[in-house]
C-alpha cells in the first residue's frame, strides 16, 4: 500500500449476539490476502471478545493487532482512545492492509462515522464500507419497531403510546447506516423467517441495501471488503433518529458484572439464564464459568433466552478460577439483586 493511500476502514456494527465476532473471527482466518488489524468495542465488557479474537490469530492478523477498548463507546473516547489506536495500528510494521472495528451492539453507527472526519486521521483513514448484521430468528420476530409510519401514526391518534423502544431506534439505526446487510442465523429463521425478516428490513431501509444471507460467519471478503464506500463523505445518505443531536447517550442500557460460584452442571447455569431472560427481559449474557471437575474453561454466550456455551480453553496454570459474567439490558430491568440470586452470586457490580 503506498504511505499516500488512505487505509481502509470497516465498520462490523449489529445488535447485541447477531454474530459480529463470530464474522470477524472468520474474516482474520480467510482475510483475501490482506494483513487485517481488528478494533473490539464492547459494552459493559471484560475482555470476552477480544480474547476470543486473540485466541484466533494467525500471521496475517497476529495478537498484536487486535486492539479491545473497553472505556466507553468510542465514538465518545475520540481523542483518548479512538485517534492514537488507529495511530498504533497505523505505525505498526509491517502496517496493515485494513482494519475491522466491532462495534458494540449497542452502538449507534453514525456518531462513530464523524469521528473519521476529525482533522488528525481524516487525510489518513477512510470507511471503506459499514457492515450491519441482522439476526434472522430475532428480526422476523417482530422484537424491533417493523413499521415507523405506523407506530408514528398510533402515537398521533393516542398521546398514551410510548414512544418506540431504544432497542428498535439502536436496530434501525445500524441498519439505516449500512452498505450491506448480513443476516445472519439463516438456519434458526428458517424459509418463512428469512422471508419475514428480509421485508421488515427493507421496510426499515431509507435506501436499497444488499441483504447477504450468513451462517457462522461465513463470507467472501471479496463481497464485504473493499467497497470504497468512503462513508465518511456520504453521511446524509444515512439518516438517524439522532440526526442534529449534539451527542447521544447510553443511559438507557446498563450493564453489570456477576462473579458466580463453581458450577457443577452446565445446564443449571443455562437454565438460570434462560429464566433471567424469560422473566427480566435480560439482553444479554456473556462470560466464562467454572465446571467442577473441568480443566477447561465454559464459554458462555446467551442472547435473550438462547444460551450457547462450549469449553473454549484450559485454565491457565496462574490464573484465579473465577466465573464472571456481564449481564446486559435496559435501565429499568436491571435489578443486581434479582441477578447475583438468579445466578447463585453473592453480589453484583456494576460494569465499568
């Protein structure tokens, strides 16, 4: 690449368990003959994800350059987090090809687009392209606002309608920014579901966008990567419920950290989470557990009421034995205690 090209940027954004890790895993094994750097960003997180990337790299994306930051949304940490990581990234030698950056999913995608436009990095990075992942089985669903002009006009008829959900401006934000659509868990959605799913995203789409069907993350990085979109240039193609805010906020998700005891069967945690999920309108599960009589360490990752978990290593020889999961959901239906007793803790902490 020569020093005068601009290094090109994706975007990976997506709500919360719709696959963004599990796409970037399999683009740092099959990347098209680019050297990749990845950038994780995640909400209320302790290191899951960028260690579950970390444990994947290979010479063409070695350890190195995965980055996780975990102070906050990035596109809110520009001068302290953002600019000198994409700095490091860029001064590293051999110097990268493309980087990746996961969003959190709870991010709004825009915001982090006018970061690319801040005077330090403009002349030197440019979005080549914003991916959104869909979950198939959840879009189709109904779990996010399908139909805006409809619920507008609702609430014009009666001022007792809520307004819609955070979780479906956050969805039909991510999908209002995107170049290509995946939809991702093709197999769990089924024929009808996908179907279902793909008119609620168009519906949803200010613009025709490519909807690309995705199981386990698998896709030519020919389809994905090196769009050009230079989306830093065409943001009013890319409209958002936050469109004219000064700033955007996070305060209607929280998150804490639960550190739960030795688990003896696998499907007691599973069955406690599902319970959270089913009776707390939990978001968001993920971390790692302790198994009785295991030397490897249970991964676990649940969205809503789905929870998948496998071995994913051995405990190191110098590391504590400790279980710790970040739960995740909205304001209101965070309760600590609820939480630490569900899962057999002794007490929550908030998520820094």
């Amino acid at each position: 690449m020569s020093d005068l090209a601009k290094l090109p940027v994706t975007v990976i954004t997506g709500f919360l368990g719709s696959g963004k890790t599990t796409l970037v895993r399999q683009l740092m094994q099959n990347p098209g003959g680019r050297r990749l750097a990845v950038i994780v960003n995640e909400f209320g997180d302790v290191g899951v994800d960028g260690e579950i990337l970390k444990g994947c790299a290979i010479p063409d994306c070695p350890a190195e350059n995965i980055i996780e930051l975990s102070n906050g949304c990035i596109c809110c940490t520009v001068a302290d987090d953002f600019i000198p990581t994409i700095e490091a990234l860029m001064a590293l030698d051999p110097r990268p090809d493309h980087i990746l950056i996961e969003t959190s999913g709870l991010a709004l995608p825009k915001p982090l687009l006018k970061a690319f436009d801040w005077p330090d990095i403009r002349s030197k990075i440019t979005v080549d392209g914003v991916i959104a992942l869909a979950d198939a089985e959840a879009v189709a669903a109904g779990r996010f606002a399908p139909n805006v002009a409809a619920v507008d006009a609702q609430r014009l008829a009666d001022d007792s309608i809520d307004h819609e959900t955070p979780l479906s401006e956050v969805f039909e934000d991510q999908i209002s920014c995107a170049d290509i659509i995946l939809l991702t868990k093709p197999d769990l959605a089924g024929p009808e579901g996908v179907a279902k799913a793909r008119a609620i995203i168009a519906a949803e789409s200010p613009r025709a966008i490519p909807v690309v069907e995705v199981a386990e993350g698998v896709v030519d990085a020919r389809i994905i990567l090196g769009l050009g979109a230079a989306a830093e240039d065409d943001m009013d193609a890319r409209p958002s419920h936050h469109d004219g805010a000064d700033d955007h906020e996070h305060d209607d998700f929280e998150s804490i950290v639960v550190d739960i005891p030795e688990v003896g069967d696998p499907a007691d945690l599973v069955r406690a989470i599902e319970g959270l999920a089913n009776d707390h309108n939990i978001l968001r599960i993920k971390g790692y557990a302790v198994v009785t009589g295991k030397p490897m360490r249970l991964l676990v990752q649940a969205v809503g009421a789905r929870v998948r978990h496998q071995y994913d290593r051995p405990w190191g020889a110098d590391e504590a034995r400790i279980g710790r999961l970040v739960v995740i959901a909205e304001h209101d239906d965070i309760d600590a205690g609820v939480i630490s007793a569900a899962l057999g803790a002794a007490q929550a902490q908030a998520a820094e």
